[in-house]
C-alpha cells in the first residue's frame, strides 16, 4: 500500500475494484448483523510508558537548573568565570590504602620480571635471524644515453611502420 506511486494502472484499478467489494461485502454483513455503525478494526496495542521514580526526576531537574545558572552566568559577564554550587553532594573519591598498592606494584614487578626473561630466552635467535634476514639493497637499474636512444629509434620505427599500413 505504501508503493502506489509504482503500481500501473492496471493495478490501481484492480485495487479499486477490491476496495469496493470489501466496502460492499460489509455493508451486507451489517444489513445481516443488524448493525448500521461500520466495523472497526482493533487498534494497536500500546506499549506502557517507563515511569522515572520521583528522586530521579529531582536529580534531572537539579542538574537542568545547575547547567542554565551557569550558561547565564556566562552572558551576563562573559570575563568572569562564575563558580555555580551544586545542589548534590560530591561524590567521595576511593583511595587505595598503601598496602593494596603494593601488593598490585609487586605483582607487576613480577609480570614484567617474566616478560624481560622470556625476551631473554628469545634474543639471540632474533639476533641470528636479524643478522641473515639484513641483505644488501640492489642497485638500481641506470640505463646509458647510447640504450635509451636505442629504444627510442625502435619505437619510433614501430610506429612509423604501423602509420604507414594504417595509410594503406
């Protein structure tokens, strides 16, 4: 139904026709049943709304309120920065107890103590294979004066010859 534009005429027409048989089939229905009012068809059913709990909407707000302070703040003297405090209390930062941070500094030092040794164990075959794998750089290709006219003289005596059977 959402591509009527692509349908031919034909095929309008055949929907047309469809329509008006549907139309007259309830009409008769109706006549049947008794009833005049047209049969609707059954709506949707609608999702439910997701309900915000009231101290969440309190929090929206307040953070609302504290970004427009601070936007008019900013018109009103754009030079001076304005400090805004917030309604809602800061939140407190975790600290690590010194204990906790050497257990995670040792376990590191351990981590990387077998990283370096098994580096070690690997070194000298990479060394090897570095050492093989390092090959000098070929030189480049130069060609002589005397090669490139050669060629030259070639190519013009091709072309000259396929002009001269295309003259033909």
């Amino acid at each position: 139904m959402s591509n009527l534009l692509s349908l031919t005429s034909a095929q309008l027409i055949k929907a047309a026709n469809i329509k008006d048989k549907i139309e007259a089939l309830t009409k008769e229905l109706n006549g049947l049943l008794g009833s005049s009012a047209p049969v609707k068809a059954a709506k949707p059913v609608q999702k439910k709304k997701r309900k915000m709990s009231a101290a969440s909407r309190a929090k929206i707000a307040a953070a609302a309120k504290l970004r427009w302070a601070k936007v008019k703040a900013a018109k009103a003297s754009p030079k001076a920065t304005v400090k805004v405090v917030a309604a809602a209390k800061p939140v407190k930062k975790r600290k690590m107890s010194a204990a906790g941070r050497a257990s995670i500094v040792a376990a590191q030092k351990v981590r990387w103590a077998n990283i370096n040794a098994a580096k070690a164990k690997t070194a000298p075959k990479a060394a090897v294979k570095a050492v093989v794998a390092a090959k000098p750089a070929k030189k480049k290709f130069k060609m002589t004066a005397a090669t490139k006219a050669k060629i030259s003289a070639a190519a013009k005596a091709r072309w000259a010859a396929k002009k001269a059977g295309q003259k033909k």
